[in-house]
C-alpha cells in the first residue's frame, strides 16, 4: 500500500477529519484503478485468442487461394 503525504498547508486549510476523508477517497480511486488493469492471464488469454483467430483466416486464405490457383 502506499503512503500518502498530505501537505502542511492542505491539511490545515482542511482540517484533521476532512484531511483523513480526502486519503480515504484517494486510496479508494487508486484500488478501483488498479482493479481495471489486465492482468498477465488476461493478457496470455487475449494472445491465445489472437493466434486461433488469425490461424483461422489463414486457413481461410489458403483454402481461396488454392481455388482460385485451381481454377
């Protein structure tokens, strides 16, 4: 976890319970942003699912060239 440090003038013009409410909100956003990442599985997976796809197409390609080679 991270330390936050509040500046001297923020947390007087804040004070004690507004200062502690602003790190809380702060911390909050940071875990929800964290959340949103991918993580290396996600990315493994995205891979996979990349090669399949375009291991497709070029089977594809290479059942319309061999067609039009044919013909």
């Amino acid at each position: 976890m991270s330390v936050i440090t509040i500046p001297r003038v923020l947390r007087e013009t804040l004070g004690d319970e507004a200062t502690e409410a602003f790190v809380k909100v702060i911390s909050e956003v940071g875990l929800d942003s964290r959340r949103d990442l991918a993580t290396k599985e996600d990315l493994f997976k995205v891979e996979l699912n990349l090669k399949e796809e375009i291991a497709k197409v070029e089977a594809g390609l290479r059942g319309e060239i061999a067609k039009v080679e044919a013909g």
